[in-house]
C-alpha cells in the first residue's frame, strides 16, 4: 500500500522515469521477479498457473498483481527465419494521465517525482481508471479488492533508491533517471542503430504527443501496434466536446418532440369540448 503525505509544492523534483531500449531486451524476467518481491505482490492461483502456450510468455498481461511484464512478440516465416521481440512493459506514468482524470475518490494522485500513484488506502475499486487506461495497466488485485499499478517505486525513490526492475535489468533494457538526460540518452541510441540499418524509433517520448510524454518511454523497432502498444492512445475527455455536443442536440430534439406532442395534445382537447358543447 502506497501513501503519499508529502505535497508536490513542498517537495517538487525534476520528472523521473524509465526509458526501455527493447532491443537489448534478453526475457530473463528479472524485472518481473524484482518487482513481485520488493512490492510483496501475491502469487497468481496460489504460485500454481497453467503454461499458456503463448511462446515463453506466462503473464500475459499487466494486471493488478503483475506490474511489469516481458512480451515475446515471434515473428517467424521459417524454423530459422525470424526473431523474437522482447519488451519489458509497465505503467507509462503519462504526463496527462487518464486514470487520474476519472479517480471520483481522488486515490490516484501525481507525486513530486511526476509519477502517477494509487493510493490503495482511498480507492473505493470502482474501476473507472481501468476503462480510462489507454494501454491496459490497471486491474484489481484479488487480494487488496482495490486497483493497484506500478508506482515507480515511490517508497525507493524518497529515500534516493532506484526502481527494483530496472536495478535488477543485467542489460541495461530499463533506464531510470531524469525524463530529459533519458530523452537525450534514447536519441542517441537511436542515432546509433539507424547508422546500423536498423529500423529503431521511440514511442511516447514526445512532450508535444497526446498524452503530453510518456514518463516511461520505449525504443521499438517494428510499429507500436505489434507490441500491443496503441499507435496514438487519447484521454477519456478527449472524446467529452462530442459527447457534449451530442447530448445537447439529443435534448434539443426530445424537447422539440415534447412540444410537438404538447400542442397535439391540446388541439385534441379543444376539438373534444368543441363535440362536447354542440
């Protein structure tokens, strides 16, 4: 359970994340265990799952007790023609965030660090934040009853510790540090493997993007969408101006259908007492 009780005025700090460079990316799954043993998260059906068959990936996904997950994408056209990619995901801590847009408890707050962190002690597990989440990172936790993500591990960072995953990463895939020393780190990087031929490029480190930066960025080199990562992910209010406008005209309608039925009704009334009097 995180609690924040510092303000981010009082304590304000330069905005802290990951960069993933998922091209040195070897599936180990250290991260994975890191995480699950510093945040103390529950085993899944008692530490007993069933393989997926899905190649080496067993987590499937990021939920409410797995807040870091190794994709293994295949990609073969032949028993030996083909590569695997491998990408670490998390929480993308987004500047705009749109889990804590829809928080009706205030349970999801930003900290001094700019990440994005639920309070399991104030959320009510109404799952609004799951829906808002364009990239699928929250769930509940069977055992807390309350959603629950990544938090970058705020309890590490307020006493100057780095993140359990990317302190345990042996190739240096998870990068943590500032956003802006990791953005001039991950340009480079991709400078380099482009003079190399290879078709690299970051995802969600644009400030000027739609959810205003990722603070957790990756380099990809196939497109977003084969990583399961939405190619442009939107707020839930970006959709707010149409449903507005929609709901004004739909209410101008069933007001102008109100009056046409009123006015109907009345003349109905006045031919009756016209029969009537005669």
């Amino acid at each position: 359970m995180v609690t924040i009780t510092r303000t981010r005025a009082a304590a304000a700090k330069e905005a802290m994340g990951f960069f993933t460079d998922t091209t040195v990316c070897i599936g180990c799954k250290a991260c994975e265990v890191a995480c699950k043993n510093w945040n103390q998260l529950p085993a899944t059906h008692g530490g007993v799952s069933e393989m997926s068959g899905d190649s080496y990936d067993n987590t499937r996904k990021l939920d409410g007790t797995h807040w870091r997950h190794v994709k293994f994408i295949e990609q073969f056209t032949g028993p030996y023609e083909g590569r695997w990619l491998m990408m670490s995901d998390v929480c993308k801590h987004c500047v705009k965030a749109g889990c804590l847009e829809v928080c009706p408890t205030g349970a999801i707050i930003r900290t001094e660090f700019d990440t994005v962190v639920i309070q399991s002690d104030v959320c009510n597990g109404c799952r609004a934040c799951i829906a808002a989440c364009p990239f699928g990172v929250i769930d509940i936790n069977h055992v807390s009853g309350t959603a629950q993500k990544c938090t970058l591990c705020y309890d590490r960072l307020g006493v100057g510790l780095e993140p359990a995953c990317s302190k345990a990463c042996p190739t240096d895939s998870i990068q943590f540090g500032t956003i802006s020393e990791l953005r001039a780190r991950a340009q480079q990087r991709v400078q380099q493997l482009q003079s190399q031929g290879v078709k690299a490029q970051l995802y969600g480190d644009d400030p000027n993007g739609p959810l205003g930066g990722l603070n957790s960025f990756y380099l990809l080199v196939d497109k977003p969408e084969v990583y399961g990562l939405p190619a442009n992910p939107q707020l839930p209010s970006r959709g707010l101006k149409k449903s507005m406008t929609f709901s004004v005209a739909t209410a101008a309608v069933l007001g102008l259908l109100a009056l046409v039925g009123i006015r109907k009704r009345r003349m109905e009334e006045k031919e009756k007492e016209g029969v009537m009097n005669v």
